[in-house]
C-alpha cells in the first residue's frame, strides 16, 4: 500500500491527512504532543448566539475524522529522527516517547485518574479525546520520580497502565513527506516594555482564548467579567526589533473574535484597540472602524503604547502617545497582547534533516506557484510552518498539499 508521512498534527497535518486517505494513500501522522489538534485546541468558540465564523469548529470537527478514518495511523509523542532515500522511497525513522498507557487497552474509563495520589491528578486524557487514550505526565507521576506509588497501576481494570514503557524506534518507507508542524507564538517577554510576567491582568490573545475555552469567560482579579479591556496590536509582528518584520496575519481577526465574544456576552464591557493600522485579512464585518461607529463602549486608538505599568489600583495602566497629544496614561482591568507568529521550534534542524530550505524570516521556503511544493521533489509543506495564516487558510493549504502529494506519487507509476 502506498504511503505517507505528515510530520504535525494541527489543522494543516490534519488536513492532508484526510486528503490523503480519502485518495486512497495510507498516512501515518506524527506529532510530538500527546494529542492531536495543534494549537486550535486552545481556541475558543466565539459564537455566543450564532456562529461568527471564527474558524475553532473547522478545525476541531476533522480530528474526530481523523480519528474514524481506517487510513490514518496517529503516532503522538513522536518525532523525526532522520531520513535517508530517495523521493518516492524515503526511509524515515521516528521516536516515540512512552506515554505510560498501552493504546490498545485503555478505554478512557477515568479510573486511573480518581485512583492517582497526586493532587490535580499526574494523569489526563488527551485534549479533545483524539487519540481516546489516557497519558501520564512524568514531571507529575511520582512513580517516575522516585517515589513509591503504583496507584495508577493497581486502579486500571484493564491493566493498560505500564510505567516501564520506554522511548521506542520506528522506522517506515514512504513515498512522500508532508510538513505541517504549525508555529510558535511569539514570547511577549522578548517586550520588557510590556511588562507581561510583571503586571496582573496583562496576558495574551492565545491565553485569553485558552481561558475562554475552559472557564467561558476572560480572567478578572474579582472574579467577574472584565469591564474595561484594552487589546495591544502587533505585539511581536511588524517589528524589526524582535526580528518579525513580517505581519502575521491573524492577530487582527481572532482579537476582534474575543472582542466581540466579551461585549456579546457583557454588553456593559468597554473596548479600546491600540492598532498601527487594521489588516484583518478576511471578512468586511471584522472591520473595526465599522464596529466603532456603531457602538460606543468600542474605540480605536491609533498608537504603540510605550510602556505597560502599574497602576495605583494595581491594575494595568497604559501609556502611549497620539499625534498632537502629550503622554497619555489609562487604565484597565484586563490587558490582552495580540501575539503574533514565529516559526516553530526546531524548524531549522528539520529542514536540514529533510534537504529543503528557509526563508530569510525562518519559515519554510515553498514555490510562488505551487505553495506547497519544497525545494525537493516528495517533500510539500502547509500551514504555519511556512508562513502566518488562520485556521481556514491552513486547513485549505493542508488538502492542496495532500493533492500534491498524491500527484506525485501517481506520477511514479
């Protein structure tokens, strides 16, 4: 049977996958989370009413796919070790770190978790149930710290629970390669300025989203929503300084998301962008210039605040300059830093494992005319790996790549 390799396993892996199978071509994915679903599972659904489209469904609905489909072979805590061959015939090995739960025999029944001493449990399913198949974390376990427990062990029916596992090998053929191993979000401490790790209620856009996901709402010091927001654009994009001189696309999009997730949901929150200018690259409706002119408790500062400090009510308090203005200092409850798109960690030492090279920004260089086609025959790339995009646009990027992918190895006939 003809196969293929997807090295990540968030919206753009996920969607070669599902390209690839639905072809006929046996996939294995790799991905060195325990779970599938990249960074789209941090994100929440901003729909309150009705749907925005905010683009979080699209990519959690495909893993459960992923998961039904006879075609896709998932390896988590796994990662490319190396690569030999020639296109057509590569010879790839991979690691697997151990997960400590046999995959076979866990049926996700939870009695592993209520058995564990450890507060808050060492154990937990994967996020979004994709594998179906419980994990434990090592830095928690105390079995796997030197300490005598076994708790797990003993609670498992099936006896699916195994803390001998160790780090495994294995080594598959495959005809084709695709790279879709996401991005990493841009450390707001690079932005001292900003003083993120400093001030209470100063967080990020992806952590806004994860908080939202888990407790639906923002964070706030008493506990309700957040009445006065401010939302900092083109923290860690745009900037020369921290070497991203590149926009990253979607800090525009899913920070009017939030925004409107929070005033739908609390019609007394005031909202404050502090922009450059608005790239939303999508819809007209995300338009904030529109938002603001129709609703008050939304406005538009065009400034790069300069510094971030602490007020005398020890909450965030802004400081930023507008043209013909002296500084001018405000406060907030919540903070949120539009974080933007660096490449993923390692991307480097992958592209020398694969023979396929880097932009001058660090992404991954494919061709102007075929976007997903590397600078080697068989290996194609998608998603973030090779430049900011969104969910929808890595998830189209990920199946283009899967057709690609399944021409060539055709064409070997």
């Amino acid at each position: 049977m003809r196969q293929a390799l997807v090295i990540g396993a968030g919206v753009a892996g996920i969607s070669a996958a599902l390209g690839l199978a639905d072809r006929g071509i046996f996939v294995n994915i790799i991905d060195s989370e325990g779970a599938i679903g990249g960074r789209a599972r941090e994100l929440a659904c901003k729909g309150v009413n009705k749907c925005i489209r905010c683009d979080v469904c699209l990519a959690t609905d495909r893993l459960y796919e992923v998961g039904k489909s006879e075609r896709i072979r998932v390896f988590p805590f796994s990662t490319l070790k190396s690569v030999s061959g020639e296109p057509g015939r590569f010879r790839v090995t991979i690691n697997r770190k151990p997960r400590y739960v046999d995959e076979g025999k866990c049926t996700a029944c939870g009695a592993c978790i209520e058995g564990c001493p450890v507060e808050g449990s060492a154990i937990r399913p994967a996020d979004m149930g994709v594998p179906l198949t419980y994990m434990i974390d090592p830095t928690r376990c105390l079995s796997l710290n030197d300490q005598v427990c076994g708790a797990c062990v003993d609670a498992c029916p099936n006896r699916a629970v195994d803390l001998s596992m160790k780090s495994s090998t294995k080594r598959l053929e495959v005809g084709t390669i695709i790279v879709a191993t996401g991005f990493e979000p841009f450390d707001p401490i690079l932005e001292p300025r900003l003083r993120y790790d400093e001030i209470p209620g100063v967080i990020t856009s992806l952590e806004a989203e994860s908080f939202m996901n888990l407790e639906g709402k923002l964070p706030s010091p008493d506990g309700e929503n957040p009445r006065r927001v401010a939302f900092i654009q083109c923290v860690g994009s745009r900037d020369q300084r921290v070497g991203a001189e590149y926009c990253s696309k979607i800090c525009c999009k899913y920070s009017r998301g939030i925004a409107a997730y929070l005033r739908e949901i609390d019609p007394q929150a005031e909202i404050t962008f502090f922009i450059m200018d608005w790239r939303p690259y999508d819809l007209v409706g995300d338009d904030i210039f529109q938002w603001e002119a129709v609703d008050e408790k939304v406005r538009v500062v065009r400034a790069r605040p300069a510094e971030i400090i602490l007020s005398d009510s020890a909450k965030p308090l802004v400081r930023y300059v507008v043209p013909q203005e002296r500084l001018l200092e405000e406060e907030f409850d919540l903070t949120i830093l539009s974080i933007g798109i660096r490449p993923p960690e390692g991307l480097n030492s992958m592209a020398e494992l694969l023979g396929i090279k880097i932009t001058p920004t660090g992404f991954l260089w494919t061709s102007g005319e075929k976007p997903s086609l590397t600078s080697r025959s068989g290996i194609f790339a998608s998603g973030c790996c090779t430049g900011p995009k969104d969910i929808e646009e890595s998830s189209m990027e990920g199946t283009a790549a899967a057709g690609e992918a399944a021409s060539f190895l055709e064409g070997l006939k």
